[in-house]
C-alpha cells in the first residue's frame, strides 16, 4: 500500500515569491500565490505528484491531477467548497488524503 508524503515545504515571502510560483505544480494555485501562503508539494497513488496550499485568509486548494480543488481550512483539515454526492463534506489532510464528515 503507498502512502502520501509531504514534499517541498515553502512559506512565500515578497522574495521568494517567484520561486515558489515556478515550483508550485498546480498552474491555478501558483497564479494566486501571495506572501504569507504556505504551500507544499504531495506525493500520492505511489508517484503522483500534486499540490496542496494554505492562504493567509485560510482559503486553501488541493490538486491532485488536473485543476485544484478549493475550500476553507479548518484546523488542520482542508474542507472543499463543494460537497461529495451524499451532501457530506470532502476533506483533505495536509498529506493529501481524503475523508468525508456529515454536513
């Protein structure tokens, strides 16, 4: 069984702004990407790479393939925006794994 890791911590700051939006795989997370964003790669499904980020306002987006996925953190849990199809909350760790609470 493959576990997430965490890879490529950065705290962006006015100078190394540019290098963390070169770094940042997500191309949608890597255009918002302000001083004071907390951003990270993950490595998921054994290989694949994805990109989690935490905002200053503790909005925070996940992808995992494709475009990002966005909601609020709470905690240390990302809730997305849009719930599963039972109406249940879809959440991530900061390692990128998913888990459903009841709305």
């Amino acid at each position: 069984m493959a576990y997430n890791r965490l890879i490529d911590h950065t705290e962006v700051t006015a100078d190394n702004l540019a290098d963390a939006q070169e770094a940042c795989v997500a191309c949608d997370q890597s255009a918002e990407l302000v001083p004071g964003c907390i951003t990270w790669g993950i490595v998921y499904d054994g290989e694949q790479r994805g990109q989690m980020t935490r905002w200053p306002s503790d909005r925070g987006a996940v992808c995992l393939g494709g475009g990002s996925s966005w909601g609020d953190w709470d905690g240390d849990r990302l809730v997305l925006d849009d719930p599963d199809e039972h109406g249940n909350a879809v959440c991530y760790d900061a390692y990128g794994v998913e888990s459903h609470r009841q709305a």
